[in-house]
C-alpha cells in the first residue's frame, strides 16, 4: 500500500469537517448540565425559579420532572431519576435554552440543598472493602496463577519486590463529547443525534435500550470525530441528557457540548494503579517467577476492572507467574475505556522492574529481554501469530546507539542524563459482525460501512482497502461512513477498526467482482459481511514494539526533558505507512507525557530516585521535546 494522503485532511484544515456541535440545524436550543457540588448525599431541595424566570429558557430538567427512562440498569445513564447523589460532578440538572449564553446563566442560578454524607474517594492498598471482579475489562479472568512464585522468590539469584502507582488519566480529547439531538415525534425516525461517538450502531443500541425505542426509530450520524481515545466507545449521561433534552422541546434540536471542566467527570477515566510487583531471575537472567497484584479503583454506582495485569501474563516466559486483580468502590466518577486499557498502565510495572532486576544482575536491560523471550504465548501455549519483539529491541538499539549511551548518574552541567527501554505489547484482534456493500454509481465504486473515524485514518484507508480488493485505482473508489444509515459496523476500539471493516469490505469488494467481473453497470451492488468466528483462534495474535528514551533531568528546577524517543514496531502488515506513522508518534507522545511510557519511566525511576512521584510535567516542557523519527517495522500477522 502506498502513503495515501489523508481524504479528510482538507476539510479538517478548512474547517469544513461538520462536528457534532457544529450540525447546521434550523433553530437550534442549546443545553448546559448542573452538576453535584459535593460527593455524597441526597438532593433535598431544587430551586429553578430564578433559571425558568429568565427570557429564552425553555426547559429545566430535574429529578423531579425529567422523564422516566425505559432502563435504568446503567446507574451512569440513569440520569436525573432521583435524588441521590453518588459522586462529585454529577448531573442533577440540564437547563435549555434559546443561545448558550442564556444556558449557561441559567444553570448558575439553579440553587440545589444537599444532605452530605461521609464520602471515601481516596484509592489505597489497605481498604478494608478491596474485591475481586467476577471478571477485568475485554473479559479477562480475574486473577490467574502457575507454579510457585513464592518459591522461585525465596531461592532465585536476584529478585525485586517493589510497588509502583499510576496515575488517574483523563479522556480530554480536542474535540469535547458533544451532541445535537432532535426528538421529531411524528416522522417516520423520530429520534435523530449527530453525536460524536466511535461508534453510531453501538451509540444507537444502547439509547435504544435506555429510552424503549426501536432502534430503527433512531438514527445517528458522525461523519467526524475530534479524538476520543476510548472514551466515545459507548455513550455516557451528556447523550442521554441531549436526548432528554431534545425529547424536552419536540421539533427544536437541541446542542449539549460538554465543557472542558465537565470532561473530567463524565467522559469516563483510566483508573489509577497501585501495582506490587515481583520479580526472580537466575544467575543467567531467566526469569524463574513474575507477578503482578494490581490494586486500582472502580465508581460505586458502576463497576469498570482495568485488565492491567493481562500483558505480565503473555510478555516473557516464566515458570512461575501470577497476576490478581483487586478492586476499590469509591465515591467517584465511572472509569471506562482509555487509550489501551489494561496494556498502558499494565506495562509500567514490569517493565520497570525489569530494568531494576538488570541492574542487581549486571546485565544490559535490553539483553534481559531478549533472554525471556518465549518461544509460545506462556499464557495459551500457543504458537505466536507473529513476534518480532527481539527484531524491534536489537534494531531499535541500534538506530538509537543505544550501545554508545551514557553511563547511570552522567551528568552534561545541572542536567541528569539518563536513557531508557522498554517493550510494548497490544493484542490484535478483529470485533463482532460488521457488514459492508459496494455499489457501482455513475463509474464509480461506493463502499457503505457504519465505521467510523476517530481521527486514525478510516477515511483513508478503507478506500485503499476496497481498491486493492476491486483491483482498481483508489481514485475510483468512495467510502461512506458514520451514519446508521449504512450497514451495520463495530465500535471503532481496541485497534480493531480497520481489521474488522476492511475484512468486511474484502469480502463484499471480492464478491461483488466476482459477480459483476470488472464491467459492472450503474446500481449493482454486493453486501458482505465479517464475524468474530472467522478470527484465528489457533495462534496468540499481538503486535509488539520496543522504545528507547533519552530523559533529562534538571537538578535544580527538577524540570524533565526528552530529547529523543524512538521507537521500533512490528505492527503487522501496514495498509498506509503516512497515517501509521502518525498513530505511533501519537501513542509514543501520549504515552511519554501521561507518564506511562515505561521507557522514559524507567529513566526517571531508576536513575533519578523516584523524582517521577513527586513532579509533574507541564505544558512547557512538552513544547520544550523533541522527537527523533520513528521507524518501523512491519511482519504480516
């Protein structure tokens, strides 16, 4: 495949890109949340009349006069259903009115009574109420365990017992969660949302659920997103309140973005971690037992389990492993999905303590890896799909001169400097039924799938797709996307989008020239469709990648500096090497300021004694980075 630029780059430059907030609608009212100002309790006492008073507000929705929802099973889509407070943040109401401006001073004069309750939102290792889920996120077990850790720990040459924390991380992608609903009770889909959303199927179902509507009564359309990261995976209370909303004042849609404040409380979160790691190695390096017991924290109102002991599981071989999951239900917003739940909080513990188990053997941190590479997935017995995580560290070390780097503890005037490794590891995987048709139309061939773009390139890469399977030029190719409308397609997460899709659209593109040979006529079409039974289930199916980081640390301001970070992947077979490249510059950044980088992490933890836990790194020092490029390198899976 060739480096295709991207379709949607224009009009996102333009600023033509119609966004969910932005959906050119005929009279529109606009909607502001009111949110809980205390932790826990009861509402005792809602005043709207100041609000209501006020020129151009329409509607004040509270618990005591919004509409009864169908379902209620989802406490975090149960909005304004009674009284009780359960975090923090919380919508109490939703105001609606004829600009914003008159939404938002409305909202600031509804006066809500408390009846405040002793709340617990402090995540520690020692509360007394810790559980293990039934099962973590992506429907992993819970807590797994083979031979003898304690053992292997008690009789190895080296080992390294030590408890590391991540932080709370939160969704706050460029473009806010927003939505304009319109409730059109007489036509024949009376339910309309342009959400911005990674999935308009997913979105539709469970709204459907929640309001005891038929889904064919409801339509939602996203032709562009502004970033999610996993939190526009599935709904949360802003769509469910926008359709309220909408439902409030039949035939006006109704605009709800929420703010950049409120993004913190309800476009869900990874949870923080406390991760107590250990680690046993013989005199050569191999490994004789790794495990992980990983404490982290959930919302009382709805239980979410980060898989973050998932990856220690697979990555190196180990006689001896164990891996637990144990949970805290505070009185805090719900967490959900975030960019690689489980792996990127997953991977700070074990990487780290890899690098400390080098350092007490003497033996360099990549090397160590290299000697535990497994030969099957230690978790499955399986054979790999695909690994070429030794190609990834050796190649990277290389390109990064890793070889030629400063000692521990060097110092270039009142900077630390210091380098850093770490592997990387994500599953690959293809989701539920998605179905895609081809049409051919005034000469050209147009490809419908309810996919969508979360800014990774769908609207790009799926055309390329379609064209190799038609054997035709991309330019002959359109792609529709983002609306119910179109065939049914899976939630755009899990790096499983273009898996699913595209094999959707080979399927259809395969069949259509087969049936109609490479002379069709206007309105032939072929459907096809892709199900997670065809998936390979012989073989462990991941893509792996090694980092290297060069970390400054100034030791007077404590100020943090990376200079280089470079990274080496092994990602499967690449359809578009330009947006590839950018999701891997993207992960890296992320990864990098957050900081869950486990090779940045690594420099900072083990060379500078811990200065990580107690700075933070701030906008400035991001614009201060630079990066070296990254390359990567590509095996089919």
């Amino acid at each position: 495949m060739h480096e295709l630029a991207r379709r949607d780059g224009a009009a996102k430059v333009r600023g033509t890109a119609t966004y969910a907030y932005e959906t050119p609608v005929e009279r529109p009212a606009f909607a502001q949340i009111v949110q809980s100002t205390v932790p826990l309790g009861r509402v005792t006492s809602v005043d709207t009349s100041a609000a209501e008073a006020l020129d151009g507000v329409l509607a004040v929705l509270t618990a005591d006069n919004a509409e009864r929802l169908a379902s209620t099973d989802d406490r975090e889509l149960a909005v304004l259903q009674d009284r009780a407070v359960a975090f923090r943040g919380q919508p109490l109401a939703v105001v609606v009115a004829e600009t914003s401006e008159r939404a938002r001073e409305a909202a600031d004069l509804v006066r809500i009574g408390y009846a405040e309750e002793q709340h617990r939102s402090e995540l520690s290792v020692d509360d007394p109420d810790l559980y293990a889920p039934e099962q973590v996120n992506a429907g992993y077990e819970t807590d797994t365990a083979e031979g003898d850790v304690a053992a292997a720990m008690a009789t190895a040459h080296a080992t390294v017992e030590q408890t590391y924390a991540t932080a709370m991380y939160h969704n706050n992608p460029l473009e806010p969660h927003a939505t304009t609903a319109l409730w059109a009770p007489d036509a024949e889909i009376p339910l309309t949302l342009w959400d911005s959303t990674q999935g308009v199927h997913p979105t539709r179902a469970r709204l459907a659920e929640v309001f005891g509507l038929d889904q064919e009564r409801i339509r939602v359309v996203c032709p562009y997103v502004g970033g999610g990261f996993g939190s526009k995976g599935e709904p949360h209370a802003n769509v469910v309140l926008a359709t309220m909303a909408a439902r409030a004042v039949p035939g006006r849609p109704v605009k709800l973005a929420l703010t950049r404040q409120q993004m913190f409380f309800l476009a869900g979160y990874r949870t923080p971690t406390i991760q107590r790691m250990q680690v046993a190695a013989d005199r050569t390096g191999r490994l004789q037992a790794i495990a992980i017991d990983v404490v982290e924290q959930t919302s009382r109102i709805k239980e979410y389990a980060e898989q973050t002991g998932v990856p220690t599981r697979m990555m190196y071989a180990s006689p001896s492993r164990r891996t637990t999951h144990r949970l805290a239900a505070l009185d805090v917003p719900v967490p959900s999905w975030m960019r690689a739940p489980g792996e990127c909080p997953g991977m700070f513990g074990p990487e780290v303590a890899l690098d400390e188990l080098a350092d007490a053997l003497g033996i360099d941190p990549v090397e160590l890896r290299i000697r535990n590479e497994p030969e099957v997935d230690p978790e499955t017995g399986k054979p790999w799909s695909s690994r070429n995580l030794v190609a990834c560290l050796r190649d990277g070390a290389e390109r990064f001169g890793w070889a030629d780097r400063p000692p521990p503890g060097h110092r270039e005037g009142a900077w630390l400097v210091g380098t850093g490794v770490a592997s990387s590891v994500y599953p690959t995987m293809r989701q539920a039924t998605s179905t895609a048709t081809v049409h051919y139309e005034d000469g050209r061939y147009a490809v419908e799938i309810g996919a969508a773009d979360l800014g990774t390139g769908s609207w790009t890469v799926l055309p390329q797709i379609a064209a190799d399977a038609l054997d035709v030029p991309v330019d002959d190719v359109e792609v529709r996307i983002g609306d119910t409308r179109f065939p049914t397609a899976s939630v755009a997460g899990g790096s499983s989008g273009t898996n699913t899709w595209g094999s959707a659209i080979v399927v259809a593109a395969e069949a259509f020239r087969t049936k109609y040979g490479r002379s069709p006529s206007d309105g032939d079409e072929v459907s096809g469709d892709v199900d997670q039974a065809s998936t390979d289930s012989d073989h462990a199916a991941y893509a792996f990648g090694a980092q290297f980081a060069e970390v400054r640390v100034n030791t007077d301001t404590g100020e943090i500096r990376v200079p280089r970070l470079y990274g080496v992947f092994a990602a499967g077979r690449i359809v578009n090497p330009r947006t590839a490249r950018s999701q891997f510059i993207g992960g890296m950044t992320m990864g990098w300021f957050t900081p869950t980088e486990a090779a940045v992490a690594a420099v900072l933890w083990s060379l500078f004694l811990g200065l990580v836990r107690y700075r933070t790194m701030t906008m400035s020092t991001l614009a201060r980075a630079t990066f070296d490029t990254i390359e990567t390198t590509a095996s089919v899976l």
